[in-house]
C-alpha cells in the first residue's frame, strides 16, 4: 500500500512536468477569483482584460517550454501535436480576451469571472488535446465545455443569450452522454481492460467477431460526441444559435479555440486509438464531413445576420478539417493545424470588424453593412479581404490553407470529398460576396437617430489592422511555416 | 559617352511628375517641366547623335539587362542610336520640344491642362522607345505605347461626343495593324531565332532574295500590315482624317511628324529584309501610290482646315511608302524628315488660325486673315510651298526624288504620283485662299482674331526655316547634288552588307520628269487659289457642275459607309447575338443564376429545420446518429 502510494506520488511529480501551463492556469485564475478580485473597484474591472492577456502570454511561454513525455499512467502526453494545437489555442484565447475588452466596457458588464472563465475553459482545452485515454479525453471535454456553457450565457439579462447558454448546455449535455455511452461499450468490448488509446489501437483490430457491433457503435458515438463539438452535420444544430445568442468575442472565440481543441482530440482518438478500425468510421466520417460542407455553406446563403453566416460558415469549415482527419497521416494532421491558423486569423479579424460596427451587442444584420465602403473605407476593405480570404481565394492566406489541405486530401485518395469541397467553397464565394456587395455597391443606410457609437479601441484597430496584414501576405509565411514552426509529429 | 537611357527616361519623368503633381503644381511648373524635359532630351539626343557619328561604323548600342529569356527566345534590353534613329530622335524631341512650347501657349486655358503635358510626354517617352529599342519586342513596347498615348490624345476633349469615339476608332484600326506585327514578328522569331534587329539584318545578310511568296515575304507583308495601321495607309487609313478630334498640337506632333511615320521606319529598319522580298516592295508601292492619290482627291473638297491637312498627310504618307517600295528606303525615309518639318508647320499655323477665330475650323466661315495673323500667313505659305513641291524648297528634292524612283520602277506609278501632287497643290492653295484672302465671311469672329502669343509663333518661325532648307540635306544625284542623306544612312539601311538602298543608279529623264511634274503642281495650285481667292462662288459653281463628282468626294467615297454597313453592322450583330443568347441565357442564366437560384431554395429549405426547439435539435442529432449507423451497415 504504501507502495503504491509513493508510485502515485512518483507519477504525479513526474507528470506534474507536463503540466506547467495547465496548473499556472488553474492557479492564476483561482487566484484572480479570490482574493484577487476583492482589491479592484467595480469601476476598474477592465483591468482584467491586459492581466489575462499577460496570463495567456505567459502560458504561451510554459507551453514553448515544455519538454515532450508521457505521464499519469499514460493517460496524457505532450509532444508536437499537443504543443501546435495548445498554442493555437493559448492564441485564439489571446484574441478573444483582446476583442472583449471594450465591448465588455461599452456594456458595462466587466467582470473578473468573464475572463476566469475563459482561462478554465482553457485548461480544459490544453488538457484535450494532450489526452491519450478516453478518460482524459472526456473529463477535459466537459471542464471545457461547461466553461463554454456559462459564457455563452454570460450576457443574463438577454433573453437571447440565456436562451442559447441553455439550449448548448442541454445538447451538450445529450451529445456527452452519448460520447460517454460509445467510450463504455469500446471499454466493454475489448473487455473491460484498457480505456488507452495505445492500448486501444492493439486491442481493438483484435476483438472477436461477435464483439463487432459492440466495437462499431461505441466508436460511432464516440465520433458523434466529437462531431458534436467541431459543430458537423448533423450535430451541429446547436451552432447557429450559441453564436448567435453569445457576445460577439466569445462567438469568436467558439469558433476557434474549442474547434482546435476537438479538432485535436479527433486527430489523436482517431489517428491513433480508432486507427485499426478506420474501416469502422471512415465511411460515417466521410459522410459527416460532406453533409458539413454542403449544408454549412448552403444554409449561410440566406443568413440575414452576420454571425449566423460565420456560423454556418464555420460549420463548412469544420467539414472541410475533417478531410485532414480522414486523411490519416502526419502531413494531413499539419495541414489541420495550418488550417486552423489560417482560419483563425481571418475569423478574428471577421469578428473584430462584426465587434467595432456592432455597437452595444445588438445583433449586426447584414444590411447594415451597406455601403461601408463609402462611410469606412478601411474597414470595408479588411472586412473584403477576410471575407475573400474564408472563400479560399488566391493569393489570400485562406487559399493557401485550403490549398494545402486539399492537395494532401486529393493525395490521400479523398478524390469525391475534395470535388464536393471546391464546389461548395465556390457556393461559399456566393455569400461572402454578398456582403462584400453590400459594402462597396450599395448606398449606405441611413443610420438612425443616437445610433449606437462605434466599440472602438487602439486594441481592436491593432486587430484589424494585423489580422488583415497576415490575411495578405501571410502566404509569404506558408512554406516556412509548414516546413519549420510546427513538426506536428506523434505516436 | 552620353547615358542614352537618360534620353527616353526624362519625358517619362516629367509625365509622371505631370500625371501625380500636376494639378497641384500650377501651370508654370508644369510648363516648365513638360518643355524643359523634353528640351534637355532634345541636347542628349544631339550629343548621342555627334557621337554616334565618330562611333565605329556609326552605330552606338546599351544594353541594359536581360529583359526576357524563356526557352530559346532571349531579348536584351538594349538602346541603339544609329543614323537612322538618331535622325527620328532628334525630329521627335527638337519638334517635340517646338510643340510642347507651342501647347503651353495653345492649352493656356484648358481644364486639363496638367493631364494634357503627362500624355504629350509620355508620347515623346513611347516614341523613343520605339525608334531606339535595339529589338522588336521593346520596338512593339514603344508601337503600342504611342497607340495608346494617341487615343489618350484624341479622346482628351472626353466630354464630347466626337473625341472619344475617334479615339476608339484610331486605337481599334491600330490594333488590326498591331497584330499584323506580332505576326510578323513571330515569323521572323521563327525564321532567325532571334527578335533583336541586328541579328535578324545579319541573318538575312546570308539570304537570296526570295523570287516567290514565300515565309519571308509573309512577314514583311505581316510588318507592313502593321505600317498601315499605324501610318493610316489604304486600307487602315480611316481613323487619321477622324484623329483630328484631339488638340491641334496633338495633331501637330503625333498625327502628323511622328507617330505616324513609324510605319515607314520599321521598314527602313529592317530595310535589307525588304530587299531580299521583291513582291511586298511592289504591294508597298502600289499601296503607297494609290494612298497618295486617293486621299488627295479626298482632300480637295473638305471644309474643315483640319481634316484637310489630315488628309494631306495621308496622301504625303503614301508618297513615303511610294519611295519605299521602290527601293528607295533612303527617299522615304528623307520625305518623313522634310514633311515633319512643313506639315508640322501647316498644322501649328492652321491651330494658330483655330485659336485665332476662338475654335472655328470651318474653311467656309474664315477669309481675309492674311493681314490680322501676319506671322501666322507667312510661315503658312511658306510651308504650302514647300508642300507643293516648289524648287528649291524641302518638299520638291524629296518628293521629286520619290517621282524620280517611281518612275524607274513602273512609270504608271509616277503618273498616280503626279496626279496626287497636283491635287496636293491644288487644295493647299485652295485652304491657304479660303483662309488668308478674299472677305472675312463671319466678321464677328474676324473683328476679334488677334495673333498667337509668342510661345506660338516662336515655334512657327523656327519651323518655316525647316521647311525652307530641310531639302538642301538631300539634293538629288540627278539635279548635281550628292544625295547626301543616302550616304549618311547607308549604314542604317544596309547594315554593312552589298545589297540594300542601291536605287538611283539608273538612268532615267530626270530633269524632264521634274519639268513636268513641278510645272503641273504650279499650275494646279495656281488653279487653286484663283478659284477660291474672291470667296467660295467659284467652287460652288464648279461643284455644281460635276455633282456626282462632289458628292462623293465630299462624303470621302463613301467607305466609312461601307465599313459601317458590311463589316461593323454583322460584327455589331454577332455580338449581339452572343451576348444576349450565349452570355445572358446560356452563361448567365444557366450556368450561374439557376444554380444561384437553386442554392438559395436550398438554403431556404434548410432554413426549416432550425426550428430553434432544443427536442427538435436532439431528435436531429439522434436521427443523425442512427442514419451513419445504418449508412455502415446497409
């Protein structure tokens, strides 16, 4: 007994090394909770927003240093994919906090659980896509999203808001017991001896064949939990309306930071544990991902709202990810990674522009962007390229994100789902020159009376202006980046 | 040794610093900087020039860079300045200079007085590009490029109706020609291997001239398809008479003294090429003399000051490829030195008289101008002299040479030719007449024509001493002279080999041809003045008698009639046709809108499941589940 108690102690101390950004985390925003937050005035909440920023820069640093292992018994393990997805996501938090803060202010709703919750939801996310045990996988799914529930409902007083947090938190609640179902009946049929994906990935090509079914349901529902986070279709009902009813940087921050995070645990679930029976989820897979493409960029034609449309845009996108999970191999889970980076650059950009014009938090339709051109030509300009950068359009960065993934989609035989995703990005075009359409051949409307001032900041022009930079040039970067930043390497 | 890349790039600079700055900068300063490039690229050009006279065999060439290098085409960009060139450069930019500071005068109150000098600089900057590039391809740069600033030019009064539609037109006719030289060019890449001038002309230098139709004698037609676009030859001769909606300097300087010569050097360019192809040398010179005559018949009868001298410079153009094609490269190429002097001359002075009558160019409302615009009318006259071909003013060696070598090559050709230069005469006098003497027919404008400011009249003067001597450069062997101009260019033409510019050496009536023609154009142009001298009685009587006659000289043959109704209507038809059937139907409609449409259906049709119900959403996510599972075990 005593054995064991000092192995435990071992293992923690040991993997407690692996873990430095998560318990810094933990740490820092259990600190700002209590007693922190007793020191600073109502009135000098925004204080919080730079302090996290610093936080999540300081994360970044752990997370740079920290040496690739293995610890608690397998169940977590840091290597290149763990690193490139944990600073993907340390920087879409980063983003976030940067296009709250002066929204936050205009609605007079600063608060230090606002960006303590983020920092937790990030705990739960860095742990994610580290996981190498089922158990892991689930319990840092729920850590994250519970965090994700709370925020979307963050703004209480609006019933639209309230509605969506609950709305997620139900689904959310039904796609977890789904995905904890399917982990039990794959627990069960290689005999209840192993949830290790390591250990999976032998067992399970093995099961006897009257454990068949067993195995193909629990890997199914597995797929779906995690359909259900990436937001794919059919499970990505949920979307439209959390980032619709959610204040804007948390919408942006959804579409982001927990889509790296699943995307991640799908890559590492799949690409390793299920790897043996891919035959078992390739087809699903595949269908899953094409319904994505096609229903996610069909709906966004007639979107009046702008985030509904990035919604469903951001639905297309998480089809389009899939190609590089079912592609199965290191170069297509970089082209993910590279994907998301990309898409992480021009969304927040997107965002941040949605964000300036919004004012206090109203949902901004689409038509208020007519002639923007004309009132903000600077603005309408960024907004365009974002917006031609999501459609894939050369030489924009989205293109060469696109490109990439296609090209290593096509390689790996994917020939039918590649032909379904040019044609939809092409459906795609269609929308996001809509609203370009709007900005530059429209007359402006005429703006009511008192209306709503402009929620703008040296911070939010900072990300206008460097998002739109890096959604031009940052092509420039592709061949370095794919070829030096991140060997994104495992098993 | 002088940067020649210095000579085209300063008009550059000062265009762009015209197109950037300009408004700003207010006129003195645009002004000064339009005239004062171009002036200083006049000095460069005579210091490149008297050194290319002591350079080893008379030719100086830059290169600058490897402009392009893809599979075996490889060409330098390189300058040359020869006798050739250096001859156009200093016409381009010393006339050049003259017009520039003739336009600040004449542009004084124009709204886009600024925009004006950056595409009459950028012109200048094109032109010398055009003859200093040592290759085709950078030849085609500045071709093109003077097309372009030429329709910038005529288009420049854009609020109108006119000018921008002759612009169109002069741009749309110059293209069929420019391609005409891509053709060539290709045929000739294909032929040598190389596009740069001096590889090709020492290839050739190895060849036999070609007795039938051969790949040779395609390209150089090709080439000279592309001539007749630019140097407004039958059949591409529509748009001149139409250019002159632009400004008269416009006129003065591109329409007139340069740009449209062009033509006539890109053959004498690659001079000994033509040689080797005796049957485009006979297409040049029928074209050339049929040119002549057709376009002065035309000319007898217009009423406008402007389109007559431009139909007059088409004519004069044809007597240039006359000369050409009858081998006399030398000839030709001497009738473009003396006719961008006196028609450069004619034009200033006719926008002198323009100016005068505050923008009235109809012969029929001016008359008695000889004593208000003294300066005006005898710079004129001296130019209609020179024109007409009057011993020893610069257009009688020029153009009798050119008679002289027609003659020699088919003597019906020299006939066309004396024809052409009686009509010549006779409507030069004729404008000069109706113009200058009788009564002033509209005597409200008269009472107010003053003459031109100096910066106007300067340049005429300086002009008239050109047209004057410019003829004394080239006194025929026949009349005792040296020739000298052909010895001075022999290198240029020759390019150092046997063959070439070897026309005058036979034996020929010269000074009975030079009789008659020159008795005959005094004659005719006598003719002329006596009939419109007292006013337009005469004509109208004249006109009255041969009705069918005036008719269709008056309405140019009707070939711009007959181009609207057998080539533009059908094309207008078929695009018709294409764009509503094929582009809005098929493209548009089929191909783009009914997917639109489809696609929003179906964005609607989705639109019905987000019910916003969470049960509905859950039983979604449920059926979803179940459909994958059935999906794999189907």
């Amino acid at each position: 007994m005593n054995g064991f108690a000092a192995g435990l102690w071992e293992s923690l101390v040991s993997g407690s090394k692996l873990i430095w950004p998560q318990i810094f985390l933990t740490f820092a925003a259990t600190v700002m909770l209590w007693p922190a937050d007793l020191f600073v005035e109502k009135a000098r909440k925004h204080v919080w927003a730079p302090i996290t920023m610093v936080i999540l820069a300081l994360t970044g640093a752990l997370i740079y240093l920290t040496e690739p292992g293995v610890g608690f018994s397998d169940m977590y393990k840091v290597d290149g994919l763990t690193k490139g997805f944990q600073a993907l996501i340390v920087l879409a938090a980063f983003l976030a906090v940067m296009l709250s803060q002066k929204l936050l202010d205009a609605l007079r709703e600063q608060t230090v659980e606002y960006y303590a919750l983020i920092l937790f939801s990030l705990v739960g996310m860095l742990t994610l896509v580290g996981a190498t045990d089922l158990m892991t996988v689930y319990f840092s799914i729920e850590l994250m999203a519970i965090c994700i529930y709370i925020l979307v409902a963050y703004l209480r007083d609006q019933n639209r808001g309230v509605e969506a947090g609950l709305k997620y938190f139900l689904l959310g609640a039904f796609s977890s017991g789904i995905l904890l179902y399917g982990m039990s009946l794959v627990f069960a049929a290689v005999g209840g001896v192993t949830t290790n994906l390591a250990e999976l990935n032998r067992l399970l090509p093995v099961v006897p064949q009257s454990s068949s079914l067993l195995v193909f349901s629990g890997v199914l529902m597995v797929l779906v939990g995690l359909c259900f986070k990436v937001a794919a279709v059919p499970f990505h009902m949920w979307s439209p309306d959390a980032y619709e009813g959610a204040p804007t940087p948390i919408t942006a921050f959804m579409a982001t930071a927990p889509k790296a995070a699943a995307m991640g645990a799908f890559l590492r679930v799949f690409g390793t544990g299920f790897a043996g029976v891919s035959s078992d989820w390739m087809l699903p897979l595949s269908y899953v991902a094409g319904a994505s493409m096609i229903l996610g960029n069909i709906a966004a034609v007639r979107q009046q709202t702008m985030k509904r449309l990035l919604a469903y845009s951001s639905i297309a996108h998480a089809g389009y990810m899939l190609l590089g999970v079912l592609g199965k191999g290191v170069d297509n889970a970089q082209a993910v990674w590279l994907y998301l980076l990309t898409y992480l650059v021009m969304n927040t950009g997107a965002f941040a522009v949605v964000i300036i014009l919004q004012g206090k938090g109203e949902g901004e339709r689409i038509d208020d962007f007519r002639g923007l051109a004309k009132r903000r030509p600077f603005l309408a300009f960024a907004m365009m390229m974002f917006l031609l950068s999501l459609a894939g359009i050369p030489p924009l960065v989205g293109f060469f994100g696109k490109f990439y993934l296609f090209k290593l989609a096509v390689e790996s035989g994917l020939t039918t789902l590649v032909v379904i995703a040019l044609v939809t990005s092409a459906i795609s075009a269609f929308y996001y020159l809509g609203v370009v359409n709007q900005m530059y051949f429209k007359e402006p409307a005429d703006l009511p009376e008192g209306a709503e001032p402009e929620v703008l900041s040296t911070g939010m022009t900072l990300i206008v202006g460097v998002t739109c930079v890096l959604t031009l040039v940052g092509t420039l970067a592709g061949p370095w980046l794919v070829n030096t930043m991140f060997r994104i390497t495992w098993i | 040794m002088t940067p020649l890349w210095l000579i085209p790039v300063l008009p550059l600079l000062g265009s762009a610093f015209n197109g950037f700055f300009g408004k700003r900068a207010g006129k003195g300063v645009v002004s000064a900087v339009a005239v004062g490039t171009v002036a200083l690229s006049f000095i460069l050009s005579l210091v490149a020039f008297f050194a290319m006279q002591g350079a080893a065999g008379h030719r100086l060439e830059a290169t600058y860079y490897e402009w392009m290098a893809t599979g075996g085409l490889s060409v330098p960009f390189g300058l040359v300045v020869d006798p050739l060139s250096g001859t156009m450069m200093l016409v381009i930019t010393g006339i050049g200079a003259l017009i520039h500071l003739y336009s600040v005068g004449y542009m004084h109150e124009d709204e886009g007085y600024a925009r004006f000098f950056c595409y009459l600089n950028l012109f200048v900057f094109f032109m010398l590009m055009l003859v200093m590039g040592s290759s085709l391809p950078l030849l085609f740069v500045g071709w093109e490029g003077v097309g372009l600033c030429s329709y910038l030019l005529i288009g420049f009064y854009f609020e109108t109706d006119y000018a921008p539609a002759a612009g169109l037109k002069a741009f749309l006719f110059n293209r069929v020609g420019d391609l005409g030289v891509a053709i060539g060019m290709m045929a000739l890449f294909g032929m040598f291997g190389t596009l740069t001038v001096s590889g090709i002309l020492t290839q050739a230098g190895h060849l036999s001239p070609e007795a039938g139709w051969g790949l040779l004698t395609f390209a150089t037609l090709m080439l000279f398809v592309g001539a007749t676009g630019k140097s407004a030859q039958i059949p591409l001769y529509l748009w001149l008479p139409d250019a002159m909606a632009g400004p008269t300097p416009v006129s003065a300087l591109i329409h007139a003294a340069t740009m449209v010569t062009s033509g006539i050097y890109l053959i004498c360019r690659l001079a000994p090429l033509f040689s080797l192809t005796p049957h485009t040398l006979t297409v040049i010179a029928w074209v050339g003399g049929a040119t002549a005559l057709f376009a002065a018949t035309i000319g007898l009868v217009q009423r406008d000051i402007k389109k007559v001298l431009a139909y007059s410079t088409v004519s004069q153009l044809g007597y240039m490829f006359l000369g050409l094609g009858s081998a006399g490269y030398a000839a030709g190429f001497f009738h473009v030195f003396t006719h961008a002097w006196f028609k450069a001359l004619l034009f200033l002075g006719a926008g002198s008289v323009i100016h005068a009558m505050h923008h009235e160019q109809d012969l029929f409302r001016m008359g008695g101008l000889k004593s208000k615009l003294p300066i005006t009318f005898v710079t004129m006259l001296l130019a209609t002299i020179a024109i007409m071909g009057f011993p020893p003013f610069s257009g009688f060696f020029s153009k009798d040479e050119i008679l002289y070598l027609a003659y020699l090559k088919n003597p019906a050709l020299w006939a066309i030719g004396v024809l052409g230069a009686c009509c010549t005469s006779f409507y030069m006098w004729r404008l000069m007449a109706l113009a200058f003497w009788g009564e002033p027919r509209d005597h409200h404008a008269f009472e107010h024509a003053h003459e031109s400011p100096w910066t106007m009249t300067a340049p005429l003067a300086v002009l008239a001493v050109g047209a004057v001597f410019a003829g004394f450069w080239g006194i025929p062997k026949a009349f005792g002279g040296s020739f000298a101009i052909e010895g001075f260019l022999a290198p240029a033409l020759t390019f150092g080999q046997s063959h070439g510019a070897h026309a005058g050496h036979h034996e020929g009536p010269a000074w009975l041809l030079a009789g008659i023609s020159t008795t005959l154009g005094i004659a005719s142009g006598a003719f002329g003045w006596w009939m419109y001298k007292d006013g337009l009685a005469k004509g109208e009587a004249l006109g009255a008698k041969l009705p069918g006659l005036h008719v269709v000289l008056l309405n140019k043959y009707f070939v711009d009639e007959a181009v609207e109704a057998y080539l533009l209507r059908p094309v207008r038809w078929f695009g018709n046709l294409m764009w509503k059937l094929v582009d809005v139907i098929l493209i548009d409609g089929i191909g783009v809108n009914l997917p639109g449409a489809l696609t929003r259906v179906a964005g609607d049709f989705t639109a019905l499941f987000q019910t916003g119900r969470v049960r509905n959403y859950a039983l979604t996510m449920g059926l979803g589940a179940l459909l994958l599972l059935y999906v794999f075990l189907k």
